[in-house]
DNA sequence: GCACCGATCGCCT
DNA sequence: GGCGATCGGTGCT
C-alpha cells in the first residue's frame, strides 16, 4: 500500500453511520496491545456495514437489545465482539452515537506487525501437519483475525483508544487513490430479503489479503 | 425446557 | 464444492 504516516484516528469519526464509517476505515491500521506489552497490527482492507433497526441482517434488527447486543447500542468507537458457530468470534467496531445500534464488522486485514506472534495464535487449533500458514491467511476472514489477534469476549465493549487493548491509527496513504475499492454484497446473508442484497460490503480490490479470493 | 441455527473455518472429496 | 465442528443466544412451547 506504499509509504505510510501515522497519527491517531480522529475519535469524532466513529460518529458517522456504519456505511460511511466501514469505508473510512478501509486502509486505517487496527492495532492489538497484547498482555505482555506485545503488538500486533494490520491494515483493514475489508469491512461490511450493519445499520441498526431497519437492517434485517444486523444483530439489533427491529432494535433488538439484550447483554449480548449492548455495546452496539453504546457511542461509536468502541469494540462489539461476538461469539457465533460455537467456536468462532468476530469484531466489529460501533459506528454512530448512543442509541443508534451500528457497526462495521472488520472482515480481513493485512498483517503489518507482529506476524510470528499471529502465526502461533492461528496454528494453534490447526493440525500440526497442515501446511503453514502464508501471511495471507492469518487476518483473511473475521474469525481468523480475531484468531490471529487473541481477540474474544474479554475485548467486548472496550474503547479503541491508545492506551486500549484495541486501537486504531490513522494511516496515510501515500495516495488514498491508490487502493481501487470495490463494493458488494454482505458474506454468509441469507434470509435478510432486500437487506441481503444491498452493497454494504467494502474491499481494497487489489489486496491479496481479503476474505473471498 | 428445548430446538434451532448462526455476520465461519478447515479439511476432505 | 461440500460438510462437520461446537455451543450460546434466541424465541417459542
């Protein structure tokens, strides 16, 4: 994605509705500080958008409330994690303000920072004689990052900020034009109707690290 | 109380 | 391309 500088993500951005807040986030660099004082990194290079109330696919749909959903109903700019298939978790990140339960699920990243680290984490429940992992498959799908970046339940709810487990930083393109972004559809809805065919997918069209090759 | 099923992944055919 | 794994949330009885 070329040269890069770096500078914390505005906070008031996460205000924005979830569409506009999934494609903002296109590029910007999702950072995990570990126990331990390690740090993981990537640039998110997909996301899908989930609007709230109105939106059949979403977990708060015909709003919905309950402790699972709650940190959804809370401002933008903290962490819903959720647990699903009996053995996966993904991460979406809130978009807009209190009360407007939406978020932006992070499908894929391109790992930056720390991938011995990640390859361990996802070896982990892999047969040992499978074949290693490539750098494209520790962060290409929303359960393998949260995978790849020991992200579960205990993360629910926190606030992406510096000092957090969870932060995000602003990453500068050299030029923002630079990624050609294609739009489609949202992966594994069905039974949603019109909403599982409205283009609230984002990707980074050329990255080799998205979710769907 | 209970049956259904999922914003998925990895391995096998 | 298909399917089994694995379990908590949800909604209905």
């Amino acid at each position: 994605m070329g040269n890069t500088s770096t500078r914390r993500f505005p906070q008031e951005d996460f205000a924005q509705p979830a569409d506009r807040l999934a494609q903002r986030l296109l590029g910007q660099t999702l950072v995990r500080n570990l126990p331990t004082g390690e740090r993981l990194a990537g640039r998110i290079v997909e996301t899908e958008a989930y609007l709230g109330p109105e939106d059949q696919a979403a977990h708060t749909r015909n709003g919905h409330r309950s402790p699972r959903v709650e940190s959804m109903w809370g401002p933008g700019g903290h962490a819903y994690v959720y647990f699903t298939y009996g053995m996966h978790h993904c991460l979406n990140i809130v978009a807009g303000r209190a009360g407007e339960p939406q978020a932006v699920l992070i499908r894929a990243l391109e790992p930056t920072e720390g991938l011995d680290e990640m390859r361990r984490l996802r070896s982990a429940k892999r047969k040992p004689e499978a074949k290693p992992l490539r750098d494209r498959d520790l962060c290409s799908g929303p359960a393998k990052l949260c995978q790849a970046l020991a992200i579960d339940l205990a993360l629910d709810s926190v606030p992406l900020a510096g000092d957090s487990p969870l932060a995000l930083e602003h990453t500068q393109p050299k030029s923002y034009q630079d990624h050609d972004v294609t739009t489609a559809t949202r992966i594994g809805i069905d039974r949603a109707g019109e909403w599982a065919h409205k283009p609230l997918r984002w990707y980074v069209t050329a990255s080799a690290h998205v979710s769907v090759r």
